[in-house]
C-alpha cells in the first residue's frame, strides 16, 4: 500500500464500520455512566435509610412513638426493599407490645412477612408473631407462623414455642418433647423450669 491508499482503504473501513464502533462506544458509556449513577443512588438511599432508622431509634429511646412512627412510614414508603425497613418494623413491633398495642404488633410483624428479602429477619418476625398470637389465644395461626421457620439457628425459640403452643393445648407430653428439643439444641436454664413446672411423665403400664 501506498500511503495515499492505506489512507483510502481506512476512510473505506470507517464508512462501513464507524457508525457500529460509534455506537458501541456511546452503549459502553452509557452502560459505566448509568452503572455508576445507580451505584451512587443506592447508597444514597442506603444512607438516607439509616438515617431514618437511627432517628426512630432515638425517638423510641426518648418515648416519642409518634415521631418513630413517622419515621417508621417514612421507610416504609420510600425505602421498603431496604433491610432498615424491616429492622424498623421489628423494632416498633417490639414497642408496641410494650405498651400492650398488640394488634399494632401483629400489623407490624406481618408487614416484615410479606415484604422481608432477609429469610432471617422473616423468621425472627414469625417467632415473634407466634409468641404474639400464642398469648392472644390464637392458637392455629401461631402455628402456622412456627411451621414457616426456615433457619435452623432458630431451633432453640422454635422448639421452645412449639412447647408453650403445647401446653396451651393441653398436651403435656408433646410440650415436654419441645423442651427437651430445645435444650439439646442450646437452650438455657429457664426451659429447665419448664420442664420441672410439667407433671412426672405417664408411666406405661
């Protein structure tokens, strides 16, 4: 080639290329543009949701539970996919069954159900659910909450439940049976005065 047509041979290639290479380029850019826009924006909203949950945790500690509520729906609206969400929403559940609000609790901890991504937070909110719907007498739908537990980290607070849901259903033996789970798998010295509370097992004749 000479130079003059090594020149042409490329103006050739560009006219037949340039337009995909332009065009690739400009979705490369914007693919890294777009990806760092939205890695910013996450972690604004990472940000901005954990300054809500800390405001609520300061509202609850100074007794205001209008503001954490507020707060609360805050991260509700704006930020539900967000973990601060549901850890929120365990934390006003636990305020309000402080303050005797069950049906406040109940709402709270349902909410965690249906919207946690986190299968620990979700488990936590059916542990404490059932030991919500235990002590209202809602028997079935606490056990329907404790069949739901996944992880088995949980075993302890699930086998422990189970028992409590037994002896409110006048089961004794299946309740000494949860208990005894229970210690095995870490259980403390309270669940050892469960089981001494129970009456003597049945003696087979």
């Amino acid at each position: 080639y000479t130079d003059e047509e090594l020149v042409e041979t490329i103006k050739q290639w560009w006219k037949a290329n340039g337009s995909a290479i332009i065009a690739g380029i400009a979705i490369g850019l914007v693919v890294i543009f777009g990806w760092r826009f939205w890695t910013s924006h996450r972690l604004a909203q990472a940000e901005d949701a954990s300054l809500h949950y800390d405001n609520l945790l300061q509202s609850l500690t100074r007794n205001n539970a209008a503001d954490a509520l507020r707060q609360g729906q805050e991260l509700f609206d704006d930020y539900s996919g967000s973990p601060y969400a549901d850890l929120a929403a365990l934390q006003l559940a636990k305020q309000a069954v402080a303050d005797k609000k069950m049906p406040e609790a109940i709402a709270q901890l349902e909410w965690i159900v249906d919207h946690a991504d986190m299968d620990e937070i979700r488990d936590i909110a059916h542990l404490r659910l059932a030991r919500v719907l235990l002590d209202q007498g809602r028997l079935d739908e606490a056990d329907k909450q404790l069949t739901s537990v996944q992880d088995q980290s949980f075993n302890v607070e699930l086998e422990e439940l189970r028992g409590d849901l037994y002896l409110a259903r006048k089961q004794p033996e299946e309740a000494r049976t949860a208990y005894q789970a229970a210690l095995s798998a870490g259980g403390n010295n309270f669940l050892q005065l469960k089981l001494a509370d129970l009456a003597p097992p049945k003696q087979e004749k």
